[in-house]
C-alpha cells in the first residue's frame, strides 16, 4: 500500500534471530563459563556445543532426542568431573520489598556452589534441551523469513504481539504527588502486515479498554485489519500468522478454534498460524507498541490528558500517520467470546505445548505439527505432510464428545486458570521442554511458579534429588496439571498415576 518503512520498526538481525539470548538459557551460559574455567570444558560457546552433539543441525529428530544416532550424546569433557566444589553464577528469582508494599519478583545474580560432577550432569542434561531450543529458533524464523520472501499475490503474512498495557494518565498528575494511584489501562494489539515480498509493510495497531489478551480479544483486534486487508486487497486468501506462543493467549485451543472459523467468515479461504519458539517471538510490533506509548506519554507530558483507551486511540490518530490504527470496544470483545460460547466443546489438542504451526484449509478443522513446514507453499499447498502432521476438527463428532466426556471426568488431569497461591503446597507436573516432572508448588507470584521439582531415573520413575533439592521458577504455561501424590514403587522412586502418565505422554 503507500507506506514508506517507519524508522522504529526493528529488523532483528540474523545473529539475535539465530542464538538463544533468553534469561532461560543465560543460566546454561553461566554453568559453561564456570566449567570452562575449572578446566573442564574447551569452550564456552553454547552453540558450538549444541551443534556437536547432533549428528546434522538441520535435522529435527537429532534436535529432538529422537535420533538412535545421537540421542544420548554428551559434550566431550577435556576430564572427568571430580567431586571438588566449584562456584557458578545462576539467575535466581527473589521477592523485593517490605510487608506493607507489593512484594516484588525480580531476578537477581548468585553465586551458587556445588560440585564438579554435579555441575556437569546438570550441565549435560540441560545441553541436550537446549539443542532442542536452538533447533526451534532457529527452524522457526527460517520459516519467517520463507514466507516473507516467498509471498504470492494471494498471501499475507501477520505478525502480531500484545504490547504491555499503556497506563493512562491526566498531564497535571505527572507533578502531583498521586501519580501512580489507580488508572485506566489500554490493552495495545500490535502487528505489520506484509503482502507480496517487495511491497512495504503496513504496521497497525488496536487499542481497547478491555484488559483482556486471551482469544476472544485476540479476535476481536484482529478483525479490523483484516476486514480492512479484505476490502483493499481482494485477491488476498491466504494469511499466515506469526506469534510467539503463551499459552494463555495464541496458543491454545480456542485461538485454533477461531483461526478455523473467523477469517472464513471474512472470506479468507486458508490459514496458518506459526508460533516463534517460546521467549524469541520479539519484533516489529514490539517495536511499534513502544513507539505509540512514547508519542502517547510525550503528549502528556505536553499538557494533553490521556484518561483512557478511548482518549488514547484519538490522540495517537491525530499524531501517528504511520500507523493504522483501531478502537476495539469492551462489546467487541464479548461478541467474540459468544462465538466461542456458542461454538463446539474445546477439547485440549494432543501435543498443544509443543507445536509451533496450526494450520486450517477446512472450516472448524486444523492441522498441525511440532515445527512449521512451508515447502509446498509456493505450489499452493499449506497442509504438507511432513513432520507428523495430525489433523483435529471441532465439530461434536460422537467420538470427540466422547473424549470431551472422558477429560471432563478426569479432574485429577486438569489445572486451574489461573494457579495463585492458595495452590501452595499442591502436586502438580512441569513441563520442561516436552518432557514431564513431578513436583510442588512452593511459591506463586503473578505468573511464576516456584516448585520443587523430583528427577528421573527410569519412565514414569522419579526421585527427590539430594542433597541439592531441584527448586526453580517456572512460567505459568509449563504447569501442565495438578496431581495427586505420585506412590512409592521402592524405598526411593516414586510414580505417577497410570492414567495420568498415559494421558502426558499422548499430549507432551
Ligand atoms: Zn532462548
Ligand atoms: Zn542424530
Ligand atoms: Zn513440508
């Protein structure tokens, strides 16, 4: 369309694209350096490592640790690990702050000390999950930068984010001493839409005063870009999505549901919906939201009020040329959650927590796999079958209402919404990297979990390590399920209800 490309639009370099920089994997970092330093290891570069233990770095099933070849390989020690102590730097979450206050999470730098053989099993086996980690990155913005380059005439590639809530506040506040009391939120949907390679980006933005981020809202802002891509751009049928992938917002089962159902409606008449690996989804829009809030607070602090999402969206239109913006309304947002109301029963896909495309050629059905594949798209064909595609429809077939009846009898699989703190104390499984760990939840804050987490030694055989307990944060979307205390099978392991292993290996 008639845009020239924005000045703040970020094109992440391949270098950020291509390595993990997430504070998840910071901590690996750390244990390499110390390991590297006691003489252990002959490098520090977690790459390096990470590609010398597969047989082929574009191979999936040697990522996965699912290659006879290479499945249990180790990175070469220079010795063997001593039972000596050695010191590492690790990331640990801790609360800041007094009772009267809101206690605080913030993550902070210790240094912890521990032994050499110990250091290099944790580092092992940690290495192993993170090859499967950079194999994601790096397969997933490959897939990007494939679609990008390969858009036909009938495509359109959306990438979208939530930007964080812009807080909404009067000019004369930034000098009063209240500044900071309670305010309106804006809830701020960011995305740029590419249609055809050589065609500048649109960046586009909605603004609403509904706080909400889950699918309905997703929904909700994405209507009017696309209501407006199907007006100016006709020929346009296919639309590839591009996120990252908390499961409390774009992937889940109701935003599959509504990725099968919604753009038809519009007349699109295929869809794909591509997930970056977790905590390396960052870009353009990101890019676009902080810009909006920074035009937004300079404003303010101009003398123009800015008291609500209403107020916000009107302003930023009268300043911002740049973007296309929207207003969606707090109704909007409860229309779309009717759709999904009124919809079939939303059953949990298999496998949801480790896919990264869904894919809908048929209207309330999806396909979808472990990593995106594209290699038919230029003959155009989304749904190739490489990587295990599976397939799920969401009409109430006898047999789908039938597994809906089985997992809404089986409490002991489900968690709740939201996990706070009066879940203290409860058994649940982790999921770390697709594999399950049984644990308790010891502490809640915001979306963080503390639990202390049991190990393996065998399939569904697990022990409490010692003497150093396995304690760590977790984000809220790895807590698969809450379970009953698993039961001894001898004087050391323990082991999860049958049914409710069965059910994580279907679905991990
Ligand atoms: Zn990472
Ligand atoms: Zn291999
Ligand atoms: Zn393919």
């Amino acid at each position: 369309m008639r845009r020239q490309r924005p000045f703040w639009v970020m094109h992440p370099t391949e270098a950020d694209r291509n390595t993990c920089q997430c504070k998840t994997h910071e901590n690996l970092q750390y244990m390499a350096e110390s390991l590297y330093n006691q003489g252990l290891l002959q490098t520090k570069n977690l790459d390096e490592m990470a590609d010398a233990i597969v047989c082929d770095t574009k191979s999936k099933i040697c990522a996965y640790s699912e290659c006879p070849e290479c499945r249990v390989t180790t990175f070469q020690m220079i010795k063997s690990p001593s039972n000596e102590s050695i010191s590492v730097t690790q990331w640990v979450l801790e609360k800041i702050g007094d009772a009267s206050h809101d206690k605080m999470t913030v993550s902070v730098k210790k240094e912890m000390v521990t032994t050499e053989d110990a250091l290099v099993t944790q580092f092992q086996e940690r290495l192993a999950h993170y090859r499967r980690h950079l194999f994601n990155i790096r397969w997933q913005y490959g897939t990007y930068r494939q679609v990008r380059e390969n858009l036909q005439e009938t495509d359109a590639l959306i990438h979208v984010d939530f930007s964080e809530n812009y807080n909404c506040k009067y000019s004369q506040e930034i000098q009063s001493v209240h500044f900071g009391g309670s305010h309106q939120q804006a809830t701020l949907h960011t995305g740029v839409l590419y249609i055809k390679a050589e065609q500048p980006i649109i960046p586009f933005c909605s603004i609403s005063p509904s706080r909400q981020h889950d699918p309905p809202a997703i929904w909700a802002h994405l209507s009017p870009i696309l209501t407006q891509l199907r007006e100016r751009c006709p020929g346009v049928t296919r639309l590839h999505f591009f996120s990252d992938g908390p499961a409390t917002q774009y992937k889940q089962k109701a935003n599959f549901y509504m990725l099968s159902t919604e753009p038809f409606k519009m007349g699109f008449k295929e869809t794909s919906w591509h997930f970056f690996e977790a905590s390396h989804g960052k870009g353009a829009p990101d890019g676009i939201g902080g810009s909006l809030k920074r035009t937004a607070d300079s404003l303010v602090h101009h003398g123009t009020d800015i008291p609500d999402a209403e107020s916000l969206f009107l302003q930023l239109k009268q300043k911002t040329s740049s973007v296309e913006l929207f207003f969606v309304s707090p109704e909007d947002v409860e229309k779309m959650g009717q759709r999904i109301v009124n919809g079939p029963p939303l059953v949990t896909i298999k496998g949801t927590m480790r896919m990264h495309q869904v894919i809908s050629v048929v209207q309330e059905s999806i396909k979808y796999r472990d990593i995106s594949c594209v290699c038919k798209m230029m003959d155009g064909v989304l749904d190739c079958p490489c990587y295990g595609l599976q397939e799920f429809t969401f009409a109430r077939s006898e047999s789908q209402q039938e597994d809906y009846t089985i997992e809404r009898s089986a409490p002991a699989l489900l968690r709740p919404e939201v996990i706070s703190k009066v879940h203290i104390g409860q058994w649940c499984i982790v999921n770390y990297d697709a594999d399950p760990y049984p644990g308790i939840i010891l502490e809640v804050e915001a979306h963080n979990i503390k639990v202390k987490c049991m190990h393996r030694n065998g399939v569904n055989k697990f022990f409490w390590p010692s003497p150093r307990e396995d304690v760590s944060w977790y984000g809220d979307d790895q807590i698969v399920c809450f379970i009953p205390e698993p039961v001894a099978l001898n004087k050391r392991s323990v082991q999860i209800d049958k049914k409710i292993w069965h059910y994580l290996e279907k679905h991990l």
